[in-house]
C-alpha cells in the first residue's frame, strides 16, 4: 500500500486552494466577457415594438415607417405588438416590468411619458427612472378637424358655435388626459366656452365617428388624419404648434386665430427598459436616428404631419424631464384631468 507523505498531501492541497482562489478572482471577468458577447451578438432573436393604443392611431403610423427598416438593420424582425387602455398605462408598465435586454421596447409619447391619464395632478404616469430613453423620433402638433357637412370653415366659427349651443357641441379625442384632450381643454378655457368631452380609447374609432358625423368635433394628432384632410373628407380649422406645418400650408395655428403663445404639441420615441445596457442602446440609438434621417423616411413623416428628430438618448431624457413639468403646469391651469 502506497502512503502519501505530509508533504506531498500539503502540496496537493496548496494547488487546489491556489486554483479555487484564481476561480473566484476570475469569475466578474468571465461573467463580463460572456455579458460584452451578449450585447455584442444583439439582437438574435425578434425585437418587440410595444404600442400604447390602438392599431390605426399615429403610434402605429410611426411605429410601421420604422419597424421594417430598423428590422433590416438589425437581421432580426421588429414586431409591433398594441397594448391600448389606461391612457396609455398597460403598455407602459408592461414593459417597465420586461426584462432589460433591449427585446421590449415601448413607443412613447406625450400622454405615456409626460401626462397623467388620472383625474388629478401628479409628476407623470411612468417616471423615466423605470426608463432608458433611446431616441425622440419625431414632433408633431394637435389639429382641431369637423367634417364640411358641419359648415364651419375656421376656428373662430367653432368658437363661435359653441358659444351658441351653451354645452351642447360635443368633440372627441383620443382619451382622457392624452394630447388632444388636454389641447382642447386648454383651448376651451383661453376662449371661455364649453364642449362635452367624448373620450375614446383610440384616435381610429374617434375619427371613424366623426366621418359618420356622430360628432362633429375631433381633436387628434396631425398624423392620423392628414390623408382625409388632403382627399377633403375632414377640414382642419387649426393646428396647435409654434408654426404651420408644411405640408398643410392653408391651415392657420391656434395662435394665429387669435389665442397667442398657444403651442401644445406632441412627440413620439422609443425607450426601453431602465437597466438596458449601454450598447445596446447605442445600438438602438444609431440605427433610428439613420433612420429618421433617411429622404424617404422623413417625406413619409412630413406627409404625415410630423417633423424627425432623432435625438441623442439625453437631450430625449432632458425632452421628457421638461415635458412632465410643463404638463403639469397645463393641468393644473385646466383645473385638473376631467371630461
């Protein structure tokens, strides 16, 4: 039988406690190196595009004139999945709660981001600490249309009408304490009269209404129905920016019809989920941002409405900090979110 001296047994001991230190002084390295590989392989598998409203509304415009090209860019497909209701808030917590790997994003927008869809005031719906901004894709102003049947030409007729109906001209939009609702709710308190409030929980049924003259006011994005504008089936009284859009030359800004410094607009932009790695990020920001720039991209943006941006993730994150304070102030000036 062959004994193994005191020495040798030390000696065998001394290697293993040697290679299990250098194993655990080893592990962050290993851990990074497979996380860097990770991120740098992103994506290998489809990327989901999360909307907060319904199929039809300017979300989904937006998020059909970048899914394929951005789905090119990456080889991987980009899926866009609607998750409406809450004013925006299913879809902004399911995707604060996925997982931070840059496969769940969310197309944000004023209403999820900035305002609060709750009758009362707070500082915002999704705080951005449960968010990494990726990129603001494009800006876009509120436009205030009625079908021709209705006969009135400019806003100052609306204005007009509703001070002889005394309550009983209603509008629609898009849903309580988003965009429109609060741009006609501000417009209604400068010019002091009243219209009833008909929310909706997505801008295609609203617009769907009015065409069939169910009622006879909408305010909704710029975006969603810029093509019943140019084929005459609805008529723009004003848009609620800074300037007039291009390519609606004829239509006059709420400011020009006589309530100055009125300019509510919205934005549209991709984030995703607080903790994404850097990166990917990067990655994300590179690709929209070549992709917003793009001639046929920003026609496609313009016909709709819409000016691209495509800024840097902070000068986004900086966007929606003074987004969520300035909402505030506007609802605390309506007197809070109600119909």
């Amino acid at each position: 039988m062959t004994t193994v001296s005191t020495a040798a047994r030390r000696e065998s001991h001394g290697r293993r406690r040697r290679l299990a230190l250098c194993a655990i002084a080893a592990a962050p390295w290993f851990a990074r190196a497979e996380r860097g590989a990770q991120q740098g392989d992103y994506p290998t598998r489809p990327v989901r595009l999360i909307l907060p409203s319904t199929i039809g509304g300017t979300s989904d415009l937006v998020a059909r004139l970048i899914a394929t090209p951005l789905g090119d860019a990456l080889g991987q497909p980009v899926v866009i999945e609607a998750r409406p209701g809450a004013a925006g808030r299913i879809a902004v917590d399911y995707v604060a709660a996925a997982s931070p790997d840059g496969y769940t994003l969310l197309l944000a927008n004023n209403a999820t981001n900035a305002i609060v869809p709750e009758k009362r005031v707070v500082a915002g719906v999704a705080p951005m600490a449960r968010f990494a901004p990726v990129t603001m894709l494009a800006r876009l102003p509120i436009v205030v249309v009625v079908p021709p049947a209705l006969g009135v030409r400019t806003l100052a007729d609306l204005i007009a009408r509703a001070r002889r109906a005394r309550g009983r001209l209603f509008y629609a939009s898009g849903g309580l304490g988003s965009t429109s609702h609060i741009a006609a709710a501000l417009l209604f308190k400068r010019a002091a009269v009243h219209l009833v409030h008909i929310p909706y929980a997505g801008t295609s049924m609203a617009v769907k209404d009015v065409l069939a003259g169910e009622v006879p006011v909408l305010f909704t994005h710029l975006g969603t129905v810029a093509a019943l504008i140019h084929a005459g089936r609805l008529r723009a009284l004003a848009v609620t920016g800074d300037h007039r859009m291009a390519e609606f030359p004829n239509v006059e800004t709420v400011a020009e019809a006589g309530y100055p410094g009125f300019d509510v607009t919205t934005w549209h932009g991709v984030v995703a989920p607080e903790g994404t790695p850097g990166p990917v990020i990067s990655r994300l920001h590179g690709e929209l941002a070549r992709i917003v720039a793009l001639p046929r991209v920003r026609g496609q943006l313009a016909a709709l409405g819409m000016e691209p941006v495509g800024a840097t993730a902070q000068d986004f994150a900086d966007a929606i900090g003074a987004g969520v304070r300035q909402w505030e102030e506007v609802v605390r000036a309506i007197g809070g979110l109600h119909e």
